[in-house]
C-alpha cells in the first residue's frame, strides 16, 4: 500500500490546482440526504451480509457518481459492517477512482478516508495535501479533528485548531469520535440458564452459536485497525479463542442434560484433541483456559484417570512457566478435583 499511496501523492503535486476555493461542503444536499435517510430507514434482516447491507448505497453510488456524500456513507457501511477483504476492496475502489480524477480534490479525500484507521499517518499526509489543494475543503479538517482526537494519535492542538477550522465554516455539523465503540463481547449467560431445561433443549445451541459469532465480530472489528495497540489486538484473540473453550463446554453440559451421551462424549474428545494441539510456551493463556475447561469436565463426569491427566500436564507447564495465579489455581484444582476422585 505505502508504494501504491506515494504515487497518488506523486500525481497530486503536479496537478492543476484550479480545483481550489470550492466553498464549504457540510452536510448533503437535501435530495441526496433525503436518498441516504431511505436507505438507512430500510429494514435490515439480522442475519444480512454486508453486500446485502451496501448494495442499495452501491446503487445509489452509481446514479450519483460524484456526489461526496453518498462516497462518505458508503465508506461508513463498509466501516461499520466490512471485515478485512471489505475494507480492502475498499481502499483498492479508491485508489482507482483517485488516479482516475487526479487533482481533484474530493476523491483524493475519499481515498485518504479509505486510509483512516487503517494507515492513518498516511490518511493524515492525505488529509494535508487535499487541503494544500483546496483550502476550502472544510471536511479535510473534520477528519483531521477526529484522528487528533482519538487516543492513538492525540494531538490536543491540532484537534482544537482542525475543528475550529471546521466548526467556523460548518457551525452545526457534528465530528464523529474516533475509534467507534468495540461491539460489545458474546454473552452466553443465556444458554448457561437454559442447561438442562425442557425450554433450552433447541435454543442452548443456537444460543452459544449466537455468543461465538458476537465474539468472533468483536475480533473482526479490532484486528485490522491502527486505532489499536498490539497489545489491544492480541487481547482481544486471546478472548475469542477463551469463548470459544467456554461455549464448546456448554455444550458438552447441554448434551449430558440432555443424556445425548455419545455426543457429549465426541466433542469431549475433540476438545481433548484440540488442547494437545495448543502451544503453551506461544500461548500461555489460552493453554491454561483449555487445561481447566478439561479438568472441570472430566471431574464433572468422575472421569478420574482423565482428571489426573489434565491436572498432571497442568503441574509440568506451571513448572516450566512459573506464575503465582496458576499456581494457586492449581492448588485449589488438586484439592477439588483430584481428593474427590480418590487421590
């Protein structure tokens, strides 16, 4: 990307500039707004994808090619549904569009806006230059008060001096905050009350099924923007992988409830496959979320040889990766579990 965003750069500095002083542009035109209000006012069936949920702004795209604000929410749907291939089909249309219209302003700020979140010191460079090109083009500065204003790249002066910049020319037009909130993480308090339940014998699993995809959003909606540290990022797979561990145990529980014995039993064992595929000295957390998911499960059914296992692995990895936490749960693990099943 960095290679392909210097030559739209390249392209801006020996355009014609006779773009410039094009007034304000704040909010759409009534008609446009009156187009965007239908589409966002349509119902949208819960389980539709993001195509499904873009198509109508695409097509209004298509009557309206050069309208900047129909460009602008179409980049908020993708934002706000697209994963990364979405997000990058959108950057890719962007870029076409600028080396398409050189000089122009606009589209070079569509295709800064493609950038923000994901590159953004670039969408900040692009920001400048659409500014250098037309000083008048007051949503440059809107987007440059957000990515000021935003935890990543706080710049308490340059988000004062970018939104008063906007605010003067557009008085009643508001500046998003950046980054968006997180969806909120999967719950799966539901399908835990449900165990056992004549009313939880259909929903425990669709329910699960529910929180694991939440989950999954939540990781999607992280991992690929710069609005987040590494360290955010790599909490946040820690926690889909955890749920994932959670959500699989449920369902060992539902199928014992159940008495659907022979498929508790098959995913029991899958589970068990899984944690000896994982690398506790990669991932230390997510190996001690598996090891006491098993533990727990086998002790549940009096799977004493098995609990002994677990608890035995258990004890060889805090040896090798000493923690105080572990080791206490440990403890309490070996006291609980194993004393029960005659140790």
């Amino acid at each position: 990307m960095p290679a392909r965003y210097s030559s739209i750069v390249a392209l801006t500095v020996w355009a014609n500039a006779a773009n410039s002083a094009r007034g304000p542009r704040c909010e759409p035109r009534a008609e446009v707004l009156q187009e965007l209000e239908k589409i966002s006012s349509a119902p949208v069936a819960e389980n539709a994808t993001v195509e499904q949920v873009v198509e109508p702004l695409r097509n209004l795209r298509v009557r309206l090619p050069d309208d900047l604000f129909v460009h602008l929410r179409y980049q908020d749907a993708i934002k706000e549904r697209g994963v990364e291939g979405h997000l990058k089909e959108m950057f890719d249309e962007y870029l076409v569009l600028t080396m398409k219209h050189p000089g122009d302003p606009s589209y070079l700020y569509l295709f800064g806006r493609a950038l923000e979140g994901r590159i953004t010191p670039q969408a900040i460079s692009t920001m400048e230059e659409v500014l250098k090109l037309d000083p008048g083009f007051v949503l440059a500065h809107r987007t440059l008060a957000e990515i000021y204003g935003s935890a990543p790249f706080r710049d308490r002066k340059k988000e004062s001096a970018h939104r008063s910049a906007f605010q003067q020319a557009c008085p009643g037009s508001a500046i998003p905050i950046q980054p968006p909130p997180q969806p909120l993480a999967g719950d799966f308090s539901a399908a835990e009350r449900l165990l056992g339940k004549d009313d939880g014998k259909e929903r425990v699993v669709e329910l699960v099924h529910q929180a694991l995809q939440q989950q999954a959003w939540r990781m999607h909606r992280t991992r690929p923007f710069d609005w987040y540290t590494a360290e955010q990022k790599k909490q946040v797979v820690l926690e889909a992988q955890s749920a994932h561990w959670r959500g699989w145990s449920i369902l060992v529980r539902h199928y014992r409830a159940l008495h659907q014995d022979s498929k508790a039993e098959q995913l029991l064992s899958e589970l068990q496959d899984r944690f000896e595929q994982i690398h506790g000295e990669r991932n230390p957390d997510l190996y001690w979320t598996a090891a006491t998911a098993l533990v727990q499960l086998h002790a549940e059914e009096k799977h004493a040889e098995k609990v002994r296992e677990t608890l035995t692995q258990m004890e060889k990895f805090v040896a090798a990766i000493p923690n105080r936490r572990r080791s206490a749960e440990l403890a309490r693990f070996r006291f609980k579990f194993a004393s029960r099943n005659g140790r």
